[in-house]
C-alpha cells in the first residue's frame, strides 16, 4: 500500500531569515541621492527622482513583508522649494502621478496612508489627491505609510506652538505629551530607526523632535539603488543595537 505523504508546509523564511530579532515598530527613510544616481549615469535629474519614486513601491512592501508597522518616508523638506523650479515643478508632477497610479493598490495591499507636513503651498491638484488617499485608506490595518512632504522638523514645531497658544493653553500646562499631541502625526510612536541613504549623516531638518532616542543608519547606497537586501542590512544592523534610553541597563 502506497504511504500516504503528508503536504509540508514550507514556511516563508526568505524576508525574516536574516533579522529574528523583532522589527522595528517604526522605520523612516531620508530617501537621498536621486540626483547623483541619474548625473553618474549621464541622466538628467529628473530621471533620477522618477527611479528614486519608483524604488518607493518595492521599499514599501519590502518594509511590511518583515513586519514593520510604520513607515515614514521623506520626500520634500521645506528647503527643497529652494533648488531650480524646474527641479522642483517636476518632483511636483512626478509624486503626485505616483499617488494617483499607487493608491489603489496600495489600499488592496491593506497600507493606510498619512501625511506629515505643510499641505498649503502645494498644487491644490496634489493637495486633493493626498487628501482623498488618506481617507480612502484611513480604516486600513497592515502598515502605515508616512509621506512627510514639503515636511520640514522646524516648521512642525512652530505649528505646534501656534496651534497650542491659539487654543489657549496655559504655559504650566505645555509637557513633552500634550506637544507631541500638537505634531502633525501625534498619534504616531517615535521612530526607532532612521536610515539615510547617499552616505550624508545629517538629519536635514527631519522629525527632530521624535529622533530624539532613534537609532541611526547611514549607507553609501543611493536611493534608487536601495533594495531588498539594503533594507535586510538596515535591519540586522539595527537587531544588533542595545538602546539605553539614558538608563544603566
Ligand atoms: C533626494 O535626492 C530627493 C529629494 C531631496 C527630493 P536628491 O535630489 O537630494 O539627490 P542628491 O543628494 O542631489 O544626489
Ligand atoms: C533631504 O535631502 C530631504 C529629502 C530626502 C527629501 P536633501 O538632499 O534635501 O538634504 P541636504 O541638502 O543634503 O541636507
Ligand atoms: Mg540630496
């Protein structure tokens, strides 16, 4: 009589094998050097933002796959408004074509959607559409994705104190909590680990008052080169840490 072989199930070690370790709850990305990516191959620029957007939607699901929770994602600083308007019209056009061509699969795959920064100064067109892709995918469960554009860490801070002073609260009443309520994505816990590619260490006006205790990565990797395995090197990278959090541990 034939045995009967039992199915095995092959469980999917491939994302997790390299970091045991749990995952960090939030990871955010100082997405750096489209433009030296495009010039070393004699691109343009913009060539080099659209690679740079285009790696966003393989970092994205590289991210969940290994269980991160939230993801912010730095796109625009408030200084960008400051290079070439060229430079800046086409990264206008070329993230909000991303937006409106992403956001549907984006919502099927289970992302919520969120935006930190100033909305005011952008095209009313790419206002409405980050406005309505927050809300469509606001119920979703899987990972929140983070985009912080025309972001800057400074301008967060001055908002909050504005908002603060116009709700009438009393100076012995502002604490750590009731400013963190104040930032743009309040609810949101602070970032464990902050990765900037391109080789710069510097946090260029990024959520500096929620980097107070993150850990920090920096790889020569430029954007559009950074892929799955880069995020696996962040990742054990950041498993191998010991964050003291200013205490005897
Ligand atoms: C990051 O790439 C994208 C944005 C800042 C919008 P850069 O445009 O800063 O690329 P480099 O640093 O000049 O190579
Ligand atoms: C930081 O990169 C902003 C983003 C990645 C969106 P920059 O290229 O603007 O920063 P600096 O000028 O090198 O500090
Ligand atoms: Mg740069």
């Amino acid at each position: 009589m034939a045995t009967q072989v039992e199915p095995t199930i092959t469980p999917d070690l491939s994302a997790r094998s390299r970091t045991p370790e749990p995952p960090p709850l939030h990871v955010a990305v100082i997405m750096d050097g489209n433009g030296r990516w495009a010039s070393q191959r004699g691109m343009s620029r913009n060539e080099g933002h659209r690679a740079g957007t285009e790696n966003i939607r393989r970092i994205i699901q590289a991210f969940a796959k290994r269980g991160v929770q939230y993801l912010t994602l730095y796109a625009f600083s408030t200084e960008n408004w400051n290079r070439p308007s060229a430079e800046v019209q086409a990264l206008l056009a070329i993230v909000n074509e991303v937006i409106r061509s992403e956001v549907d699969e984006l919502h099927r795959g289970g992302i919520r959607l969120r935006h930190i920064g100033r909305l005011d100064r952008l095209p009313p067109e790419m206002r409405r559409s980050i406005c309505e892709s927050v809300e469509l995918t606001k119920h979703n469960s899987r990972m929140t994705v983070c985009v912080a554009f025309d972001y800057g860490g400074r301008a967060e801070i001055v908002q909050a104190v504005r908002s603060m002073i116009a709700d009438g609260v009393r100076a012995e009443d502002v604490s750590e909590d009731l400013l963190r309520q104040y930032m743009y994505a309040g609810e949101m816990p602070d970032p464990d680990l902050i990765i900037r590619t391109s080789g710069e260490q510097r946090l260029s006006n990024f959520l500096i008052w929620q980097a107070a205790y993150a850990e920090y990565y920096t790889t020569p990797v430029l954007w559009p080169d950074f892929d799955e395995s880069e995020v696996d090197n962040a990742l054990d990278a950041y498993a191998g840490r010991k964050r003291r959090f200013g205490e005897v541990r």
